[in-house]
C-alpha cells in the first residue's frame, strides 16, 4: 500500500482533535444541528452543502467519507447516497430534461435499464442503447437533442468494456455529459475521471463497504457537476444514508485494498480452472487472454476484479440447477463484494419483467470472495461432476 493511498484509507477527513483523539472517528448521530446566534445559522443555510444544518445535507461522518470517495476517484467531490440506484438516477435526472435523449451501453444494470425504460419515458426523455464495445457507436447514436451518455466498464454480467477515453472524447465534442458506473473495478483498479469521464458512480454495498451489512451509492465528479446535483436532486428526493452506514463504509474502506487485490488474486486461479474444464462452455471475464477485449482491460484498469460469469455446457436448466444446488461454499445471492463467495444463477432470476430473457439459462454469476481459493475450487470441482 502506497503512503498516500494508506493516508487517505485510513486518516483523510478524520480531524482527530473534533472527535476526542478516538482513533476511530465518532457517529454524529443527529437529524438537526443548532447554532448560538441568527448570523451563524444563515452562514451555514447559505454553505449546507458543507457545513451541519440538517442531515439531508450535510452530517459530519458522512462528510468525512465524502472526502475519501473523492479522494479515491480522483474527483474534486462526491455525494453518498442510500443506494447505488439512487446515485445514478440522481446524476441522470440532473442533467436531462423533457425532449432530451440518452445513449446507454447496452446490457447496463438492470435497475439503470428500468430509469430508461419505465421512468424517464414518461417524462419524455428517450435513450438508445449501444454496443459500446465499439465507441463509434455512441458517436452513431448522438441526435441533435442528446445531452447525456451512460457507461458501465466493464458491466456485470458479460463484462463488457468500452473505451472510456475514446466515449469521453466524443462527449466532449458534442457538449454531452458522460456517466461510467465504476462498480465493478472500484477505484483502486480504474479512474474513469482520469480517462476524460465526468461523473463516477458506485454500488458501494459492493466493494466499497464489503462486509454486505450496508446498501448505499456514491456520486463523485467536478465541484461544480457535484453541486449540481446536491441543490436538487439530491436535496429533493433525499435519498441519503444514515450516519451510522456511513461509519460503516468508513469501517469498510480501511481493508479496501487488501480485500480487492485477494479478491482479484483469487478470481483468477478459479477463472483459468473454469476456463479448461470441459463442462464450462465460456468464462467471461476481461482478466484472461481470450476474452475479446483483454487488451483494453490491461490497458485502462490496473486490475481485473473478482467477479466472472460461466456459461455451463448443460442440456437443460435441471443440469444448471443440480450444479447449483450442489455448490457448498458459494451462497446464492443478488449482490456481491463482501467477503463471501456468491452464485447469481441467471435462471433464477427469469420473471415477468423480462429484463434477462436475452441471456441464456446456462449463465451463472460468480462472486469470489476471501476464502481459500483451492477451497473454491474444490467444491466448483465437485459440483461440476454432479451435473
């Protein structure tokens, strides 16, 4: 770990001599703050977005974890939300209005899709969504009244990259503000600010938090960008976390680095195991050779983290689901990031909505957790043979 990097993980924001020396930073766990005199209550009303007046704006321990999300990304604020969701649809909301048009790579998070398609059509905001595997795509997609471009590098179930320097550069020439969900590399393995892209958003009940005892989301971007957002969308729809979940993603932040890396050391000895067993038909992800845009993935992350799909060489979904169901060390669960190692069987999750009828049943999502690796395996092993 790197001086600065341990400095701002462990000690940035944390102004020790206003928390009684405690090592551990306190919870300021109160809705309302007063003030001693008119002067000083209208001196913070006109500076909330950084000083206590009410929670929904400003609380001190989620200041000091606002400071560390923009720290990390390489932006100049952030803003913490209840929910990954909430960070983007509040990001998106703030810069769209009626007659706008989005361009969105497409298989983004299914909740992301849902904004596009449920929400925002009818407030007449119409989007395309684009192989953004190709940046030229997204140069195609532009109409005269597109104003915001939506990318999620890799995404969560294909781990499909785009270009973000190349996406970023078009945006720019078209005036376009441009969103990249960072949630799977989180911000020790990829920079999207540092790649040309203006908002960063997280899932940080992945990575971020990675104990799987907290859901929120983080916003981070120019002072200006993140202001935007803080005055209306934001404050309106205030979606916020409790002091307490941010304490907790402080918590959190403190074994980043060790929790991703051994995710990542993991995910690729069970990666290349998959990939030469005879009952896996394809493993998706960036980190091995074959998959199509290995060379980008080296190029513009630092790391490949510890999440992969495998698409089983089965007849039928009994097949996936005996091979499912036998897997031991591997919970079956939506999310991912903490320390457990997960399974997110696609043919699971196959309803009314429709929204991963295109994948094939075959799919099955791995999260590789802290465990043993050789453990992992092993029981991949064992289910593999049942099927």
């Amino acid at each position: 770990m790197t001086d600065d990097l341990s400095h701002l993980l462990n000690h940035l924001g944390e102004d020790r001599d206003l928390g009684y020396d405690a090592v551990v930073p306190p919870i300021v766990q109160s809705g309302n703050f007063t003030y001693p005199t008119i002067a000083s209550m209208r001196a913070t009303v006109q500076q909330e977005m950084e000083r206590p007046l009410y929670t929904r704006g400003f609380n001190p321990t989620v200041g000091i974890l606002r400071k560390k999300i923009a720290a990390l990304e390489h932006a100049e604020d952030a803003l913490v939300f209840s929910s990954g969701s909430a960070a983007i649809a509040a990001a998106v909301l703030s810069f769209v209005k009626a007659g706008d048009h989005i361009v969105c790579v497409h298989k983004p998070y299914s909740w992301t899709k849902k904004l596009l398609v449920e929400l925002l059509e009818r407030f007449n905001v119409s989007h395309t969504f684009v192989d953004g595997t190709d940046a030229e795509n997204y140069r195609r997609a532009i109409k005269p009244n597109t104003t915001f471009f939506i990318t999620e590098s890799p995404n969560s179930l294909t781990f499909e990259l785009q270009d973000l320097r190349a996406v970023a550069a078009i945006a720019k020439a078209h005036g376009i503000i441009t969103l990249c969900d960072n949630s799977y590399s989180s911000p020790l393995f990829q920079n999207p600010i540092d790649l040309g892209i203006d908002l960063v958003a997280h899932s940080a009940t992945k990575y971020l938090n990675g104990h799987s005892d907290v859901v929120a989301g983080v916003l981070a971007g120019s002072a200006t960008h993140i202001r935007q957002v803080m005055s209306k969308e934001f404050m309106t729809l205030g979606a916020i976390p409790s002091p307490h979940d941010a304490w907790l993603l402080i918590r959190g932040l403190r074994t980043l680095e060790l929790r991703v890396n051994r995710s990542a050391d993991s995910a690729a000895l069970v990666a290349r195991f998959l990939e030469d067993h005879p009952r896996i038909k394809r493993v998706h992800w960036p980190g091995l050779a074959s998959h199509p845009q290995h060379d980008l993935a080296m190029k513009q992350m630092r790391r490949v983290a510890g999440l992969l799909t495998i698409v089983l060489d089965a007849p039928d979904e009994a097949t996936v689901e005996r091979f499912c169901d036998h897997l031991k060390r591997f919970l079956m669960a939506v999310s991912w990031g903490g320390y457990e190692s997960l399974q997110w069987p696609v043919c699971a999750l196959k309803g009314p909505s429709g929204y991963y009828t295109d994948l094939p049943f075959t799919m099955v999502r791995l999260y590789i957790g802290l465990e043993d690796p050789a453990l992992l395996i092993a029981d991949l092993q064992q289910a593999l043979d049942r099927m």
